[in-house]
C-alpha cells in the first residue's frame, strides 16, 4: 500500500497563536478559549479532553476554520485564516479539512457509496472509482456499498462518515467525540480505524473526546480547562489520562474557590 505523508517540510498541519475565542458582550461576556497556543505536526493523532463546557468544542471549530477566533492566529493546512475570506474559507475546509461529528451526518436517502463521494463532488473533484471502492474497502463495508444509512447499525454509520472525510485525503481530519454515540466494541471498530488512518497514510487528526480510552488511541492527548491548556500528556494509557481528569477536576474546583473573576475588556 502506497504511503501518503504530507511532507510540508516542518509546517505544522495546525497551528494556534495566543486565540481567545469570546462569546457575549459586556457582563453575559464568556471567553471559550482564553488564549491558547498549539502546534499540531502533520501525520499525529492529538486528543483534546477537558471537564464539560472547558471549550473543547470551540477549540475544534477555530482550529477547523469553521469559526474565527475573536484574537489570536490560527494557520491550518498552511493558510492563515485571517487572510482568508468566508469564500476562500469555505473552499480550504472543502477541498483539504475532514469533519467527523458525534451525529453522523450521513443523507438518507443516498448509498453508502453516494454519501462518500458527496464531498468530492462539493470539492470540485473527480470521483475516482478506484480510490473511493479502496476507502469503501478500508472502513470495511465494501459489501454495504449500496445500502442506506437506515440499513446500517451506528458503527458502520460512523466508518461511512469517517470514510466520506478521508476520500477527499483531507490535510488534517477534526473529530468531536466521534465515538459518543457508540457502544464500546463499535467504538473500539472506529478508534482502530482513525490510528490506522495515521500510522498507514500519515493522515493528521485532531479529536475531542471526554473517554479516556478513546484518547488512549492519540500520540498525544491536550487537556483544556477554563479555555486553557492545563495540562499534555504523551502516549498516555487510559489509566494515566483518567488519572489526569481527576486531578484537573480537583484542580478546577479549588481554582474556582480561590480565584478572583479577571476583569473582562470588550474584544474590538
Ligand atoms: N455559541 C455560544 N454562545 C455563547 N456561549 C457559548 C457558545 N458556545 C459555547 N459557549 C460557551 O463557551 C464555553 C465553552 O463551550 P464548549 O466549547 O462547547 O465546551 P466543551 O465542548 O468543552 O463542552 C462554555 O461556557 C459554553 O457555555
Ligand atoms: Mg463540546
């Protein structure tokens, strides 16, 4: 099998610069991400955790281009995003990002086959019949080419999903708790199938998940807390992140009793 490794010298696959991410005005003002700065290598598997409402979701989506930070810089697939209009925006997440929700997503009414190649059509690009029959072929569901999404269980749903972002050969895949509506043996089908996306075609991937075991699958796994990095973990066991949470919970609650609220300025 032919190796693909985005080798853009030692660019980063993502990069965020000091963003802060505000939502609100004046006294209702929440800042989500309260200055973040990370940098992603090309051809990793990063797991972003954090106790609920730790701006998980909106660390995704400004990573993603599918939100613009309020401050800060956020360079992805070697763009800056400031410098990108909404309809240049629109084209780079087409053409070179992969999303992979918790909801599947997938049109009812189309094949298997029909929802994969969707994305290729909306990026402009011919479907190769070869290379959509080979990503048919690696999530496993050759024989479930022609069936609906209703036909399938939430497993096979999701490796449809996962399947229609790696046919456009996205330059970094974002997943939001792409296992959440899983059972675990299901899950466990669709984690393998991320780390082999990495380890086989050194496809980059960035995924916010809560489960420490689903974090277990990432090189390394990034802990929010408050819109901040709190805390990094390389290769760590699930036993070790779960370990982490519960410090990081702890650590929330006395930072909460002790903390002084820090004075809000607008964003301009
Ligand atoms: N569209 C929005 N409008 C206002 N507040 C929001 C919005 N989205 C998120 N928030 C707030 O930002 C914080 C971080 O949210 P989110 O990124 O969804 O966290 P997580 O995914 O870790 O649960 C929370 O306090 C949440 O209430
Ligand atoms: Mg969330």
């Amino acid at each position: 099998m032919r190796v693909r490794r985005r080798d853009t010298g030692s660019a980063p696959a993502v990069r965020l610069d000091a963003v802060r991410k505000v939502y609100g005005k004046g006294s209702a003002a929440v800042a989500a991400l309260d200055g973040i700065t990370l940098s992603i290598d090309v051809g990793t598997f990063t797991a972003v955790m954090g106790p609920s409402g730790s701006g998980k979701s909106t660390f995704l989506h400004c990573a993603a281009g599918l939100d613009r930070p309020t401050s800060g810089s956020v360079v992805l697939a070697g763009h800056d995003l400031a410098g990108l209009n909404e309809t240049a925006l629109t084209r780079l997440r087409r053409e070179r990002i992969g999303f992979v929700f918790q909801a599947f997503n997938l049109l009812p009414t189309l094949t298997v086959e029909q929802n994969i190649t969707l994305p290729l059509k909306f990026a402009g690009k011919r479907a190769d019949r070869r290379l959509i029959a080979d990503v048919i072929a690696r999530v496993g569901l050759t024989d479930r080419a022609r069936h609906r999404p209703h036909e399938l269980s939430g497993g096979q749903q999701q490796r449809v999903a996962i399947a229609r972002a790696l046919a456009i050969r996205p330059d970094v895949l974002f997943a939001d708790e792409p296992t959440g509506a899983l059972d675990t043996r299901t899950a466990t089908e669709v984690l393998g199938l991320l780390r082999e996306s990495v380890d086989r075609d050194g496809q980059s991937i960035v995924m916010v998940t809560h489960d420490p075991i689903a974090a277990s699958y990432a090189d390394r796994v990034v802990f929010l807390a408050d819109g901040r990095i709190a805390d990094e973990l390389a290769a760590p066991g699930a036993d070790a992140i779960a370990d982490r949470m519960t410090h990081l919970g702890t650590w929330d609650e006395s930072a909460r009793i002790h903390r002084t609220p820090a004075p809000f300025r607008e964003p301009r």
